[in-house]
C-alpha cells in the first residue's frame, strides 16, 4: 500500500470525517453526483434492467491519505470500462460507471461506502482495490448477495471465505495475500546466499517493521519462514508508519548483529524514501529489502541516488513483456502519466476477468452463474495469469510452479535509477546485482 497524494509526507497524520461523494461518468469527464440517493447516474433504487447499461459501480480512497493509490485504482477500472465500451459494450450493453470515494477508507467510510452501493447504487458488480480498514466491505456484500471484486492482499479474507463459502461466494481477491511478501522474500534471499550472489553470506537477519497489522503479517510470515529455512533472526524492530524522524538509530540497532539481510515492511512511500537515505549514509553489510513502496513512481523522486541496490518486491505487479509495455504506453496516451506496479494494472484486470466471466455466462445479472464462471476462469492479463484459489489470486513461483496458471511475485531491484525485475523468470530484465555497499561476510 502507499500514501497521499497532495502531501504524502503527512500520511496517516490525520483522519478525515465526511463521508465519500458519488462520481458518474467515463473517463472523458467525471461529473460530481448529489449524495443523496438516486444521484448514482441510473434509476439507483430501481430493478436491474436487462437491456439497458450494466451498471458498475468503484470504490476507491481518493482524497484520503493513499490518494495516489486510489487514483490509479479508478484509472486501472476505467481505461478497462472505455475499452470495452469502444469495443461495442459488454452483451451488446455499454457500460455505466459510477464512483464513492472512501476518502481515508477508515471503517466508517468503507461502511459508508459500501451501504451506499449496495442500497442506493445496486450495480451489476463493484471494483475497489485495497482498503486501509478492510473488513466491513465484505458481509455488506455478502448480505447484499452483491457481485464484488477487490485487490485487498490480504489473508484475513481467505480464512473469511473459507470459514463460509455459501456466505461470501459474490466475493473475490483478484490478487494473492500478503502471506507471500514475507514467504517469498525468505527463499529467494536464501536462494542468493546458497548461489553466493552476495558477497555476505551469513545466514543471519534482522526485521524492521511498521507495527500495523498488514505490516506486521508480512514480517512475522518472513521470519517464520526464514526461521523454517535455518537462518536466525537477531531481531525484530518496530515503528509507527509516518511517524519516523530520524531512520539512524533504528537502523543502528542491527550494526554489531552480522546480518546480512535486513527484512523491512511499511507501505508508506515516504517512510521508505527517507529510510534508504538514512541507511546511505552508513549502511549495514546487509542487503536490505523494502516492502511495496518503491512501487510508486514518487519512490525514487525521493530517494533519489540512495535507492540504487535496493530490492523490493509485489505480488500485484505489471510484467515487463510486450503485453505489459503496450499497455503501460496505451495508459500512458489516456492519462498523460506513467502507471505505477500495481493498483492501475491490477484494477484494469479485474474487470477484463469479470468482463470474460459475464461473456461466458452471458447475463451480468445472474450473479451466483457469474461467480461460478470466474471461479473456473483462467485469464492471463497484465499482472499475469488470473486463477483463483479460495477465491483469492494465486502467487508463481511458489504457491504454484506452473507460470501459466498464476500472477508473479515480481522482485525488483532498482539499479542506475531504473526498475529492473531480477525475479522470477522467465519475467526478469535484468540479474541480481550484490549492493555496492555489501562487502565480504
């Protein structure tokens, strides 16, 4: 996840009360909507028509602190929606686009949000990417019955799906959990220190981590997995997101501890542009790992010569192929900016796959036959291969082996300025490069 979007470096420093507003439109124009009901661009109270426009309705934080994020969410959505719509529409039906903003997607607001689609709105499917409080969205839709696909990264709605499939089947994660981050990271560092791709070859690290819950997942899931795989970990650090003055005497913790991997998880931008600067300054003998914030294109604006060895990594990511780059170009010319990894692509997929289930099925109506069809789906798009696993993504290499049956982990590594994936092939650009600072162990 990342951060704001008119001041980044104030992420999480304040909360905003007012609930989202509608939006209706295309991407040629969105026109502020009454938020009262019956402004949701339709008859929002009425029966869903079976000859007019499919309603789709996305939920996205758009002036809250993760704003950046929320807008490439609604562009990844919307350059999908206006394609299909160019093609000649979906069943021979355009279709409509109406937008709530969760602002700082607290819990409140994502209540909000979300009443507000299922009894005002009552759209044929809803889109959203992550949620900063996520959790209600999900029996909202499930009491609804309504159709509903987001890009959360989050374990937590595996187990809630499992727990009760005949509830939650209206719901999918179109992206694997963020169980990997942590399980992925562990065997690839431990793959680079069997092959000696690092001069420091200890099998020892340390774990600096945001102590929010999403954070604090993907760290415990790395050291668990690292602790599986025989190396120690001397410690585990952590801080509060946006809250960091000074990264040096955080960092200074693990100097006398001989590591020779540095574990690091906050999905502020900010956060880790200054954390690398910091760590520049006098680094440790340790290659060291930031989590999902480099992905944003504001990363390296920040972190300027200082992020060069960095290594990250996602598991929504585009791939670099000529797919991927004809769509970075075609995102480019629709809104006059370059996509960041994740959330533009990502979205854009999920309504091809909801589109592709519809076709099959032939009726956006029909609900539980459209779940049924995306659940049998196999649907290779930006970020990879679409196939769902109790109803969430799933991850290639390691969840499975078979690169045509799931999305990447992408691990990335930002090398003379540019972003080159070293990780997993066959979807690399480049090799792994030691760290110019990492010296013999």
């Amino acid at each position: 996840m990342a951060d704001k979007r008119l001041s980044r470096r104030d992420v999480l420093s304040k909360a905003t009360l007012a609930a989202g507003g509608l939006v209706v439109g295309g991407a040629a124009g969105f026109v502020i909507g009454d938020q009262s009901a019956g402004a949701s661009g339709g008859d929002a109270g009425g029966p869903r028509s079976s000859g007019g426009p499919i309603k789709v309705a996305g939920v996205f934080p758009l002036t809250g602190v993760v704003a950046a994020d929320g807008t490439e969410m609604r562009n990844g959505t919307v350059m999908a929606i206006d394609e299909i719509n160019a093609a000649g529409g979906l069943l021979g039906r355009k279709l409509e686009y109406i937008e709530v903003d969760d602002q700082d997607s607290s819990s409140d607001q994502i209540t909000s949000a979300f009443r507000r689609v299922v009894d005002q709105i009552k759209p044929h499917v809803a889109f959203s990417g992550y949620h900063l409080a996520t959790g209600p969205q999900f029996d909202i839709v499930a009491d609804a019955q309504q159709l509903y696909y987001e890009l959360g990264t989050a374990s937590a709605w595996v187990k809630l799906y499992k727990s009760n499939p005949n509830r939650y089947w209206c719901a999918f994660q179109g992206d694997p959990t963020e169980v990997w981050y942590g399980v992925g990271l562990a065997r690839w560092m431990d793959e680079q220190v069997a092959k000696k791709a690092v001069p420091n070859t200890v099998k020892r690290a340390g774990i600096l981590t945001a102590d929010d819950a999403y954070d604090a997942s993907i760290a415990n899931h790395y050291k668990a997995e690292a602790e599986r795989l025989g190396w120690t970990v001397t410690r585990l650090e952590r801080f509060t997101a946006g809250k960091v003055t000074d990264w040096g005497p955080l960092i200074s913790k693990f100097r006398n501890d001989g590591i020779s991997f540095l574990f690091t998880a906050t999905f502020s931008t900010p956060d880790n542009a200054a954390m690398i600067q910091a760590f520049a300054q006098n680094p440790l003998n340790a290659v060291l790992y930031q989590q999902y914030g480099p992905s944003v294109p504001e990363y390296l604006n920040l972190a300027g010569n200082a992020a060069n060895g960095v290594v990250w990594s996602t598991v929504l990511g585009r791939i670099p192929d000529a797919r991927g780059k004809a769509w970075v170009d075609a995102y480019q010319a629709k809104f006059h900016k370059a996509p960041g990894w994740a959330n533009a692509p990502g979205n854009y997929d999920l309504v091809m796959l909801w589109a592709e289930a519809v076709r099959e099925v032939g009726d956006p109506s029909d609900f539980k036959a459209v779940a049924a069809a995306t659940e049998k789906l196999t649907l290779r798009g930006v970020v990879g291969s679409h196939t769902m696993a109790d109803h969430a993504g799933v991850q290639y290499p390691y969840q499975t082996a078979d690169a045509s049956l799931g999305q990447p982990q992408l691990i990335l590594q930002i090398q003379n300025g540019q972003q080159q994936v070293i990780f997993p092939a066959p979807y690399t650009t480049a090799d792994f490069q030691a760290p110019s600072w990492v010296k013999q162990g």
